[in-house]
C-alpha cells in the first residue's frame, strides 16, 4: 500500500490532502505508470502523456468516497472514466473515476472528508 503524502510530498503547493476512503485499499495504477495494454498507452502517448493519468485503488463497488480537500464540483457525468465526479481546489483539480454513483450535484461545495459517492 502506498500512503498518499508519498505521492504528493515533491508537488509544491498541493496541501497535504487525505485519501478519498476509510479502509486500506491496495494501489493498482500509480500516477505515471505504464499500463499493460499497448492500445491504452498508445493513446496515452497520442496526448503527450508517458504513463497512466491518474492513480487507481482497488475498491470494492459501493465503498463511500470522500472529497480529498474542500473544494466545488465542477463536473458529474458519465465521461471516459465512466461515472465521473471532478472537484476544483484552489490549487486545482481533483477527478473520481469508475464510479457506480454519486450523491453530489454540480456546483455543489464540499468539505474535506465529505461523502461524495456513497
């Protein structure tokens, strides 16, 4: 498992943020990371991208996720990444992925902590 300070820690200005679920959950795609399929990475590379986008858990379905920093959503709808929830923070974006559903509207503001798919 890898704590989430580990992948912040050399990002200036991004506030210490807490992980989007209460249990330990296993890391299966870290920021950067080649994927496996070559057809993924090609279009990775086609956006001038070296590695995966994003950092993925293994979570069960209808595990709540929270909100990792106060911040306004921005965006709720089914996109590339399935069910998609992106929260805008002062010092950027944050995006929730491969959801199952999610309890927030948009233009909603939520505070660190706050459940926003249940």
């Amino acid at each position: 498992l890898i704590e989430l300070n580990e992948l912040t820690e050399d990002i200036e200005g991004i506030p210490d943020l807490s992980l989007p679920f209460a249990s330990q959950y296993p890391l299966t795609n870290g920021f950067g990371d080649q994927l496996e399929d070559k057809d993924q990475n090609e279009l990775y590379h086609k956006f001038g991208m070296e590695g995966h986008d994003g950092v993925d858990y293994a979570i069960p379905m209808f595990t709540p996720i929270t909100a990792v920093a106060d911040g306004r959503v921005v965006y709720v709808d089914d996109a590339i990444y399935g069910n998609t929830v992106v929260l805008e923070h002062p010092w950027g974006q944050t995006y929730y992925g491969h959801l199952n559903s999610f309890t927030v509207k948009l233009y909603q503001d939520v505070k660190r902590g706050e459940v926003i798919v249940s």
